[in-house]
C-alpha cells in the first residue's frame, strides 16, 4: 500500500526552487525522510499538506489531490512541526483539544481525547499547566499530541528529537515506534539524524538539493554485495591498498587509516592471511579486521557521493 504519490513535483519560493522535478511513492508503514539541512524535506512535507501549490506536477496524499484539497488533507493528517506551536496562555489540555475542534471534532469529544494523548505522551501530571511553563522536552511532547488529537492516518513528524536530551530522545523515539509499529499508524520521520531514523523506520526516503537520491527498505539498503571487511592500520598506507587490490578485492572506502574491502567467497582465515601478507610486502601495520556491518550512515554518505 501507498499513502501518497509524487509526480515530477516542482516548488518555487520565487527564484529559488526548492524541490525540483521530484517523483516518489510512499509508502505505507514507518518512513524516513533523511537529507542535509536544506535538502527539501519540510518544503516536501508542506507541498503533502497542501500548504504550498506546486509550480508544476501533481501529487495525491490519502486519495486526496495535494493542490485542489488541501482543507481535507489536514483533516487526516497530523503535523508535528519542528518549531514550536504552542499557543500563550492555554494549558496543555485547552491548546490539545483546540488542535481537535480545528480539524472537525466536536468540542466535547476533542477534550476528552485531549485528555488521552497527553496521558499516552506523558504529559497526564501537566495537562494543566500552561504550555509556556513546560520544558523543551514536554514542549516536543505536546506537538506530538495536538499531531494525534484527531485520530490521523497519516502523521509527519519534522525533527521530533530537536532539544532532547539523551533520555528524552530514548523516550521519544519509542514513542514513534509504538505509534507506527504498535498503533498502526502511518508516520513519515523527517530529520537529518541518522541513528533516530535507524531506530524508528523500516523504510526510508534520501533526499539532496530538492531530489530523491536514494529510497527502499532499511534492511535491503543494508544488504551488502560480496564479503567486505573492514580494515585498520596504524597509519594510512596507499601501498597496502593497492596490494590488496592486486589480489583481487574492490576497494569501497578509505577514511584515514581506515580501509573498507570486498572480497568474493573468502572466509575470514584466509582474508587474514591475505591482509596480513599485503601488510607484510608494503611496510603497513595492522590494527585489526573484521567483516563489515553496512549502517544507514553509509548508506546516507553514498547518497550524498
């Protein structure tokens, strides 16, 4: 299943276009939507609210037309911001159950479901306290729960651990994850953040300067071609590289002295001797080997390449 697709989708702020000519399906689940700073991604995430008309394209979000319904797109969706928006002067449970009568519900019934995302959130003990008093984490918080006040099908979260401490940021994400994984909720996590998205999403979205870079399944992207190991040497030795690639293996990567290889259908003693051989002939030392782990961040780094 889908909830939204893109095609050839172009946004202009004036002059400046900041996404161009994107196509993509979403799909159903928990998705990452990862990039640099200024990659695009709240811009993409406003154009899916129907916030801002796109210059050229079209796109549809929950069967709805992201440039001629935007009214009923925001009535299913549940935004989470990244800066704050909280309203001076109300409590947690006002501002929470006014998000509610803004997308549709009765006031009676927003208030009593204000009063079950902020115990579900954590914010039970300060739902009468005004939103100014709280702290950057209960202030993160209380956007997650004006995002799920109306029982949305599709949630996008914009740098939900922005501010968080370490013990914060644990209880967020698992936050998500119960949303997505045990709620069923569709969420789309849009941050630069790479272990917050490692740890939420099964799916994830790259972007850079407007585009889609890269897109699939975490545990795919994560699938290595070959045996690769990596490799650390005591200083950088050129010498040692080329000898290992005169024996057959790719080099992938070579960050100071550290060494990334793939071989084909060897096991770890005989890449041992091998290594330990190129080291001997080229004067380098080794620290140590040990077969690779492909990580989102690698994944991330040769998108950007």
């Amino acid at each position: 299943m889908t909830v939204a697709t893109i095609e050839n989708l172009t946004i202009r702020y004036g002059r400046k276009v900041a996404v161009r000519d994107l196509s993509v399906t979403v799909p159903a689940g928990c998705v990452g939507l990862l990039g640099p700073n200024g990659a695009g991604k709240t811009t993409l995430l406003k154009a899916l609210l129907g916030f801002l008309r796109p210059a050229r394209g079209r796109g549809t979000v929950l069967g709805c037309d992201i440039a001629r319904e935007g009214l009923r797109l925001r009535q299913r969706i549940g935004l989470m911001p990244e800066i704050d928006c909280h309203i001076p002067g109300m409590n947690a449970v006002s501002f929470v159950g006014y998000a509610g009568e803004l997308c549709g519900m009765p006031p009676a019934a927003a208030l009593q479901r204000a009063h079950e995302v902020l115990e579900y959130v954590g914010l039970g003990e300060a739902r009468y306290r005004n939103i100014e008093t709280y702290s950057t984490g209960m202030k993160q918080r209380i956007k997650l729960a004006q995002a799920l006040v109306h029982g949305p099908q599709l949630v996008f979260l914009d740098e939900p651990t922005n501010g968080l401490d370490p013990a914060g940021r644990d209880e967020m994400l698992a936050l998500i994850r119960d949303i997505s994984h045990g709620k069923g909720v569709n969420v789309v996590v849009s941050s630069h953040l790479l272990p917050d998205i490692e740890r939420t999403c099964d799916q994830v979205i790259v972007m850079q300067r407007g585009q889609i870079v890269r897109q699939g399944q975490v545990a795919e992207l994560r699938a290595l071609t070959g045996t690769q190991f990596d490799v650390e040497l005591r200083v950088a030795a050129p010498a040692f590289a080329a000898a290992v690639q005169a024996r057959g293996a790719t080099l992938v990567r070579e960050m100071g002295n550290q060494y990334r290889f793939t071989l084909n259908g060897n096991s770890a003693t005989e890449v041992g001797r091998m290594l330990f051989e190129c080291a001997r002939v080229s004067g380098a030392q080794v620290r140590g080997f040990r077969p690779a782990v492909r990580s989102l961040e690698d994944i991330f780094l040769e998108a950007m390449e």
